[in-house]
C-alpha cells in the first residue's frame, strides 16, 4: 500500500495518520494496521495514542448536546421559569 506521508491532508492530520484513524476506528489492531500499511508497529501506536480520543470526546460531545437538548424541551413543557 503506499501513504503519501508528505503533506498534511488539509485539517491538520497527514495521510498516514488519517489512513491509521480510520483503520483504528474500522477496529484493526496495531499490529494489523502496520501490516496492512507497511508502517512500522511503534509509529502506528504512536499516532493512535494521539488521536485516539477525537472520535469519543465527539461521541460524548453529540450525545451530551442531544440530552442537553431534550431536558430543555422537557422543562418548557412543565410551562414552569427555570432560572
């Protein structure tokens, strides 16, 4: 497989490391994801140990903003100022 490894991809992430997230997320092992990539093992757990947490802190952050949303949908519907 070749990785363009040159240029970040245009957020902030290169090619590889956006290649390893998505791999991660898609639920390959370490160990997988360098096989599959050729990459070696230490730079693939590298990355996945910095940015392992952006796609659950989203998660957290969208289900957060959902409830956030329904209880306030709940206290308009009691008809009672919540201050």
């Amino acid at each position: 497989m070749t990785i363009r490894t040159g240029r970040p991809a245009g957020h902030g992430m290169f090619a590889s490391e956006l290649l390893i997230m998505d791999l991660w997320d898609a639920g390959r092992s370490i160990e997988g994801i360098a096989r599959e990539t050729g990459l070696m093992v230490s730079t693939v757990k590298k990355t996945v140990e910095i940015y392992r947490h952006r796609s659950t802190d989203r998660a957290w952050e969208e289900a957060a903003r959902a409830a956030s949303e329904q209880l306030v949908r709940a206290i308009a519907a009691t008809g009672e100022s919540f201050a």
